[in-house]
C-alpha cells in the first residue's frame, strides 16, 4: 500500500472525501470542512505531500483558511501565515530527516537529485531547504570537522 493510499484511508476515517481536479487557479491543495481538494496537475509524490499538508490541517486548524486568505484583515492574514507555517513544519517532519539531507547532499549534485534520494518532491525539498538551509549548513561543517580529525 503507498503513502498516499495510507493517506487517504485515514481521510476514510475521518469521515473526510477527498477530490483530485484540476484548479482553475495556482493552488496545490485545500480543505473546507470535510472535503480536501488536491490539484491534478501535481506529480504522485506532490500529491501525497499536499494529502498530509491538507490533513494536518484538518487536525490542527479550527478556522475557515479559506476566508482568511481573501480577507483584508492583516490580523487574519498574520494567522493564516503562521498555522500555515505550523503546518509546513509538521509536513517537512514528517517527510524529511535532516540527517539524511546532510548524508544525501555529500553526492548530489542538485535539488533534483536530492529530492530523488530522499523520496520527496522537488518543490517539498525547496520549501523545506528555505527555512532549513542554516541548519543543514551547519550539520554539514560539523560533519565535515569530524571527518577531518
């Protein structure tokens, strides 16, 4: 069974139906009470990441994100922005171990690679890499200090 069926059983069992189309607009993902929308244009991988994402939310969130988005208020937009990134972080833990990123990266010579080494989507590495670089930069030096003596 792959992630994304394992995925979507647990959706089953929250009573949760899960759709895959086409948006019309540039958007990976989206929850409204109990429906979770996943964009078809997304590769299988990208589609089983933004099922989690969608689910964390599900779990986490007690808001409608979808008003929020649209909203003026800058105290909505500042809470969307931060489950948003709550989220991001459960989505990359769950996904992506730090230590194998710092293992991995001694031979790839890209993103692309590195995402293929670590079973991960490209944009999901990119997202990840954004707000973990310094860390991962960090554990390399160290790793590269040990090595050394």
């Amino acid at each position: 069974m792959t992630e994304f069926e394992i995925l979507l059983n647990r959706a089953n069992d929250e009573k949760i139906e899960v759709f895959i189309f086409k948006f019309g607009i540039n958007l990976r993902g989206v929850i409204k009470n109990i429906h979770i929308g996943i964009n078809s244009d997304l590769t299988f991988q990208e589609r089983t990441e933004e099922l989690y994402h969608e689910l964390m939310h599900f779990k986490y969130s007690a808001r409608d994100l979808i008003n929020y988005r649209i909203s003026n208020d800058s105290l909505k937009k500042y809470i969307l922005l931060k489950e948003e990134r709550y989220i991001m972080e459960k989505v990359f833990n769950h996904f992506i171990d730090i230590n194998l990123v710092v293992e991995k990266a001694k031979y790839c010579q890209n993103d692309f690679e590195l995402a293929e080494e670590l079973n991960v989507s490209e944009h999901l590495l990119k997202e990840y890499l954004k707000y973990h670089v310094d860390e991962v930069n960090r554990l390399i030096k160290r790793n590269k200090a040990e090595e050394f003596y």
